[in-house]
C-alpha cells in the first residue's frame, strides 16, 4: 500500500511533464490559434452547471476579463448536491456549495451572481425559464458555455437546454466560448487561447474556496497546464472552442448516437492516463466540428444577404483542422 501510493505520487509528479512535452510538439506543428483579447466594457455571462465548474473552465479568463474592465455575471444553474465529498448529506452539500461559491467568485472579483440552485431533480424548464429571464438583463456580447464533449450528464443538460435559448435571445454578434472542464477539446477543435499565467495567484485562491471540491478539481489544473505547453505559453492557459449562437444550436440539435461516456474521456485523478481523454472521441470531434462549420457558413451567408457589412465572429473553424489535426497526447 505504502509502496503503491509512493510510485503513484512520483508519477504524478513526473507523467504531467512528459505529457506537457507531447502538447508542445504537438502544438509546434499545427496553425497558432487567436490570442484572447477583450477591448473592455464587454458584458459577460458564465454558465456554470455546478459551483466550481466556472473556475475550471475560466476562472483565469474571468479574472482577465474584469481586469479587463468587462462585467462579468456567472449563473449557477445547480446546487452541487448530488457530490458525495466529505460524506456530506444532499442539504448539507448545498449549502456548503453555495458559501464556497460565494467566496470562490470573490476571489476572481465577480460582483454579479445568480444562484439558481436547482436541486437534485430538476426539469430543462427550471432552467430554460430563468435563463430567459436573465439573457435580456445581461445583454451579453460573449457568453461562456459548457461544452458538447463532455459526458457529465449535467453539463450535457444544460449545454443543450441552453442552446435554442441562446441561439433565439443572444443575437447575431454574440460569442459563445465554450470551456472544457475534464474532457479536452483538444487542438482539432480549439480556436481561442487566453494566456492566465499572470491571474494564477488569484485562480489558485479561487480553487482553494473550493474545499468540498478539491480533489475533482486538480485535474482541471492540470488541463490548463497542458494547454500552455500546446500554444507555447508560459505556466497555464485556458483554451474556448468560440462560436456562434446558430453554430451552437447546430451541434445540439440532435441527440447523441451513443452515451457520451462511451465517447470521451476526462482526465481522472491520477495524470497516469490523461493522453487517453486527448485520443478519444476523436472522430466525433471532428463531425461535430463539420456540423458547427456548416452552421456557421449558412449563418454567415444569411447575415450577409441582408446586411453586407456585418462582419461578426465567426469562428467555428478551429486553427488545426485544415492541417489534419490528428490529436496525440
Ligand atoms: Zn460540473
């Protein structure tokens, strides 16, 4: 037992940086990928399924953003009671998630929260209704989704509940980010990086409000590692598959053939498998790359036959395709 702990922590100590290694090569031979940037004065909205799910997706993208001078608003959708950390009981995991919530989100100097707290059953509407309610009052010009690879049920969810909602209230400019929490979407999908080393003190406070969550959280650490050695950065970064709302919609337009943790796979807690979650579902990225593509093609041609100088994001397309992106750990 003790000699089985000792190997894995040094191979957890060890397996990070070979890996690394496999993304920067990888990374040197596929197109460079758009710098994060933001102009200022941007409202932003964070979906987040879980409390914790928005600092392992962008907590060091929200931190750019308000130093940015943007306004961010991050809407929880559940209350995380569904955890079984700590052995706390349902009641007791709510609460306590929505006080780490609270103090994690004041740490990234988020000042605009909605608590939606849905409990462990809940129906699309609950969802839908309040998202509805709050895309007017936002007005977002970027909104931070889940992602479609993924296969927590509960991302799934709301990415898809999320989606026609969008896609009807958010308007033609805006920009769906969407964030990868487990599941990579690797370089055949990736088309947005923002370099967080600068914001790591202060992601890292973030992380550590988040005690409940602590050891299903270490491995998004290590995504955003791995996503610095891909594009060349320094430290962390944190990689968005950006899009339209229409191109969004697309992919979750339809069900998934299969269950989709028969599809992908996350980085589990020790780093000894993590190129796998990089290898798998490869194919299906790719289709769902196709399926935003063509979305965001039709999209752009419909806006151009009826405003010809609307020239908005559109991005679907990710820098590595057209190379043949084969990903390798
Ligand atoms: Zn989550």
């Amino acid at each position: 037992m003790w000699l089985r702990s000792q190997v894995r922590r040094a191979t957890d100590h060890v397996l990070p940086g070979v890996w690394g290694a496999g993304r920067w090569v990888r990374g040197r031979m596929i197109p460079a990928v758009t710098a994060w940037g933001s102009p200022g004065k941007q409202r932003v909205l964070v979906v987040a399924p879980h409390p914790d799910d928005e600092v392992a997706g962008c907590g060091g993208t929200i931190i750019l953003h308000v130093r940015a001078g943007d306004q961010v608003t991050v809407l929880h959708v559940t209350d995380g009671r569904r955890s079984r950390a700590l052995g706390l009981g349902p009641e007791a995991m709510a609460r306590r998630r929505h006080q780490e919530a609270r103090e994690s989100l004041a740490a990234l100097g988020v000042e605009r929260w909605t608590w939606l707290g849905l409990p462990g059953e809940w129906t699309d509407r609950d969802f839908v209704v309040a998202l509805e309610r709050l895309l007017p009052q936002v007005r977002p010009h970027v909104i931070y989704l889940p992602s479609r690879i993924d296969f927590h049920p509960e991302h799934y969810r709301v990415a898809r509940a999320a989606a026609p909602v969008v896609r009807r209230l958010g308007g033609e400019s805006i920009a769906v980010r969407v964030y990868q929490v487990q599941v990579p979407l690797t370089r055949v999908l990736v088309n947005l990086v923002a370099p967080i080393e600068a914001a790591v003190p202060d992601v890292l406070r973030a992380y550590g409000r988040y005690v409940s969550q602590a050891g299903s959280l270490r491995s998004t650490l290590r995504m955003k590692a791995y996503a610095a050695r891909s594009h060349g950065l320094a430290g962390m970064a944190e990689e968005f598959w950006e899009m339209s709302g229409a191109a969004y919609a697309a992919l979750h337009a339809q069900e998934p053939a299969r269950a989709l943790v028969d599809t992908f796979r996350g980085l589990r807690l020790p780093a000894l498998t993590d190129p796998l979650g990089f290898l798998r579902g490869r194919r299906e990225r790719r289709r769902l790359l196709r399926l935003a593509t063509v979305a965001e093609d039709a999209s752009t041609h419909a806006m151009s036959a009826t405003a010809p100088q609307a020239h908005t994001r559109r991005r679907a397309r990710a820098g590595g395709t057209e190379a043949g992106a084969d990903e390798q750990p």
